[in-house]
C-alpha cells in the first residue's frame, strides 16, 4: 500500500472546503468517507454519476410486470373462477401484489448492482484504523495520497488543521 | 406599484366570470350551486394548505418552510376570504343537498343530531373561524406560544377536515361515504399548496427547489395511495349505498374527467418528479405545478358535479376561472415581488 494521508472533519463543508484548496494545489485526493451525501464531493472527485437508480427501475418494473402477467394467466386462462360477478382480470385488487413485490425487487436488483459495480469487500485495511467507523455515523474523512519517500508531512498536517481536521493519520509506506 | 394593473384585469375577470356564473345560475339554480361549490372546494387547497404547512413547519423547522414563507403567509392570509365564498353554498344548500327535504332516508336520530342544517352551518362556520383566527395569529406570535399554537391548530384542523369536507360534499350524494375522506382532502390541501408555491415562488436556491419538488412528489404519490384505497375497498366490497357513486361516474363526459385528474394529478407528475434534474429545475417545478393545479381542479369537479349534470360541468369552469382570477389577483398585490434583499426579512 503506497503511503496515505487521512484527514477526519466534523462537517462536510470543510471537508468540501479543504479538498476543494488541496486539489487546486495539485494533491491527489483518493477519496472521501461521508455518514451523509456531501453537496459537490461527487464532481470534486470525478465520480461518474451512477446508474444504480435506472437499473433498479428497470428491475422493479419488470418484476411487477412479470407477476400481474402471472395473475392474469391464472385467474383468465388457467383457472377462471366467477367470484361474486367480479371480471376475471380484477385489475383494482391485482395491483397489490406487483406494487409490493415491485419495491422489493428494485431493491433487491439495486443491492446486486451495487455489489457487482463495486466488488464486494469484506475487510479494508482502512476499517483497522481506531475510530473509522465514525465515517457512518458523526465525521467526515478525506483520503489524500502521499508523495513517494518524503518524510513526515507537517506541511500538509498543519494545513489541514487550519482548515477544521480534527486529526490526521499517516497509513501506508 | 406595477403589479396593481395585472391584478385590476384580473379582478374585473373575477367579475365577469361572476356575471356569467349568475346568468346561468337563471337557467338552472342547482347546476350554478354545484359548480360554485366545486371551485369553492378547490380553491380551499392553497390558503388552508399554506397554512397547514406554515403550521407543521413551526414544529419541525427547516429550509423549505422559511423560503417557502413569502408565498404561504399571504397565500394563508386568504382563509378568511374563502370564507367568504363558503357563503353562496350556504344560501344555495336547498338546491344542492337532498336530504334537507327529507327526500332520501336518512336515520332520524342521525338527521336529528348531525345532518341537519343548522348542525351543518355550525360546523362550516366554526372550520372557518378556527382556520381564520390560526391565519391571523399565527405569522404575528413567536417563541413557544408559537409551536403551541401550532400544535392545538394542526390537532383543529384534523377534526375539523374530517368533518366538513364529508358535509360539503359527500352528503350531495347520501347515504354514501368514505372513510379515508377527510384524509385525502387534507392531502388535496397540503398538495395545492405546494402547487401553488411551485408556481408563484420566487427563484430560491437550488436546494430549497428540491425540498419543493421532494415534498410535492410525496403528496402526489399519498393522495394516489389513499384515493386508490379507497377504491379497492369499496371495489371490494361490493355494496350497492357505495358503489352507485361510480356506476353514476362511468359514462362520458365523468370518464374523460377521471383520465385527466389521474393524468395531471398523479401519474405525470410522478413519473417527472422522480428526477432529480427536474426537482432542481425551478422552470420545471413551476410547469408541474400548474399541471397539478390543474389535475386537483378537474378532480374537485368530478367529486361534486357529476349528479347535476353537463351544464353544471360548464358552471364549475366559469367559478374556478373566477375564482382563480380572485385569488391570483389577491396575490399578486400581496405576495412581494423577490428581490434577493428582501427575504431576509421573512426569516422568522
């Protein structure tokens, strides 16, 4: 793991703020960990917009499409049953099923999606680190790479702070 | 003050519709009624809905409610005036309610206690008192005897939109009734005005557009969940003092009716508002709400007029156009024109 540099924030407009300066200085910004979705950090990072959302309409609406489809061969085709007068295709009381089981599968497809979008990783050397799982919950972390064989970075460190870190780490080298 | 030329033209609409409304009120009084009392059910939506978001935005805060207060304080200042269009209904109740002249066999202790005239008046009369006294106090007090207000006024409001929409105008066609109804006019309510502020809001950021947006898609898709349960129960169970109010809905011109107000006030503006693009887009947003607008106007017509005929189909256009321009011109003169400077002073 070539060497990194992990600054925590307690709100994501410094963490915007202090990204936006460190890019312009020409540092590479790896990544960033946020509880919440941060306003711009998408476009700061070059992150290609995703589209998790089509494939997961596209999925639910198929599933629902597919199970009133099944409804209607059962109650039209396969075993018509005359139920109080009502029209075999009951489309009021068939809308249900496929509505409900529709959410279900957009969610399901938008899991599967993500997984295979973004590979599956059980363990990140990342997580070892004492106090990282405050990134889902109150703090907000920015991952900065490190140039090769330099020392410890004070620099950098003491820009940071100035712009609202609470701490930095050093990982890697 | 420039505005006032627009709102001149639109009050002498206002009158002109009026003049129509009445020449056809002489060629048959009950079609003139109900169609009054549509646009008059319609136009309850953006003044008491401003008022209820005013009201739920004193208990939560947020963004959307400060931005958004410019357009619901003077929208909710109009309660009072809808009040006053409460009052043709009133006078013309003879014409449009059958079960004042003992036509239709209501329970007699029922007509004895609760659907009679006078308890009929008297719970119009209080709705309005209640809405008008929360209109008025509501931007002038602060602090906690604010949220206080606010919390006793949304409790008013639940009983009260349970009560009088169903005497307004589900009693039109006794003995049928729903009981979610008073839920979906209050969302009818709530979904007006946001509409309504979609359409007259001035240009905000791009965040508070997208709280608009987010806050009209979740009233669209409510009035779309209650309104399509209604219909699966009554659909469902199968009873003839329920199921007449659509069998009397299911030929031309009610039909076209029907399409339209789930087009415009459903099914389009869902599908537009699942975009984030669109929800941001302050053109948008406003084009939307006028679909909306329109889409609860035809629905608000296919509630009340279909037992009075085609011509009271025509008398609903000419008051809600009427009303409209009432309302529009009453607005222009007092929500402020938006200059950038100026919000800082709605700020509560």
């Amino acid at each position: 793991m070539s060497r990194m540099l992990l600054a925590e924030f307690a709100d994501g407009r410094s963490l915007l703020g202090a990204a936006r300066e460190l890019k312009q200085k020409g540092r590479r910004i790896i990544d960033a960990f946020t509880p919440v979705p941060v306003d711009g950090l998408a476009e700061l990072l070059g992150v290609a917009s995703s589209r998790i959302r089509v494939i997961m309409f596209i999925g639910g609406i198929a599933v629902a499409a597919l199970l009133y489809a099944t409804e209607w061969y059962t109650a039209v085709i396969d075993y018509p049953v005359n139920s109080g007068g009502r029209p075999l295709n009951s489309w009021i009381p068939f809308m249900l099923p496929p509505f409900a089981t529709g959410i279900f599968a957009a969610a399901l497809v938008g899991l599967i999606t993500l997984f295979v979008t973004t590979g599956v990783r059980l363990h990140d050397p990342l997580f070892a680190l004492d106090g990282f799982e405050h990134v889902t919950q109150d703090r907000f972390v920015l991952l900065l790479a490190q140039p090769e064989g330099g020392g410890v970075d004070e620099e950098t460190r003491a820009f940071l702070t100035d712009r609202g870190a609470l701490r930095c780490w050093e990982v890697g080298g | 003050m420039s505005r006032r030329w627009p709102a001149g033209i639109l009050f002498i609409g206002a009158t002109t519709a009026a003049g129509l409304g009445a020449f056809l009120g002489t060629l048959d009084v009950k079609a003139a009624a109900a169609g009054w009392l549509a646009a008059f059910v319609f136009w309850c939506g953006p003044p008491i809905g401003s008022l209820v978001w005013m009201m739920i935005h004193r208990l939560t805060g947020g963004r959307w409610g400060v931005a958004l207060y410019p357009v619901f304080a003077p929208t909710a200042a109009l309660v009072p005036l809808i009040g006053i269009l409460l009052i043709p209904v009133l006078i013309a109740m003879p014409a449009l309610y059958s079960w004042m002249h003992g036509g239709t066999d209501v329970i007699p202790s029922v007509k004895h206690l609760y659907l009679n005239p006078a308890a009929f008046i008297i719970r119009s009369v209080v709705a309005f008192i209640g809405w008008t006294v929360l209109a008025l106090a509501l931007p002038r007090i602060h602090g906690s005897r604010a949220t206080l207000l606010a919390g006793l006024g949304l409790v008013f409001y639940c009983v009260l939109i349970s009560l009088v929409p169903v005497d307004w105008i589900l009693s039109l066609e006794h003995p049928f009734v729903s009981e979610s109804f008073g839920a979906s006019v209050a969302v009818t309510h709530l979904m007006a005005a946001l509409a309504w502020a979609a359409v007259l809001a001035p240009r905000e950021s791009e965040a508070v557009t997208s709280d608009l947006g987010g806050l009209l898609l979740a009233m669209v898709l409510a009035i779309t969940y209650i309104d399509f349960m209604a219909l699966l129960v009554i659909w469902y169970g199968d009873l003839p003092e329920k199921v007449f109010w659509f069998t009397q809905r299911t030929h031309f011109p009610w039909t076209l009716l029907a399409y339209l107000a789930f087009i415009c006030g459903s099914a389009l503006p869902i599908l537009l508002l699942l975009f984030t693009r669109v929800r941001v887009n302050r053109f948008a947003l406003r084009v939307i709400g006028a679909i909306v607008l329109l889409g609860l106007a035809v629905y608000d017509i296919y509630l009340v007029v279909p037992p009075f005929g085609s011509l009271a189909l025509l008398a609903a256009g000419l008051a809600i156009v009427g009303m409209g321009c009432l309302m529009f011109g009453a607005s222009l003169l007092t929500i402020p024109a938006m200059a950038p400077q100026q919000r800082g002073s709605y700020v509560r």
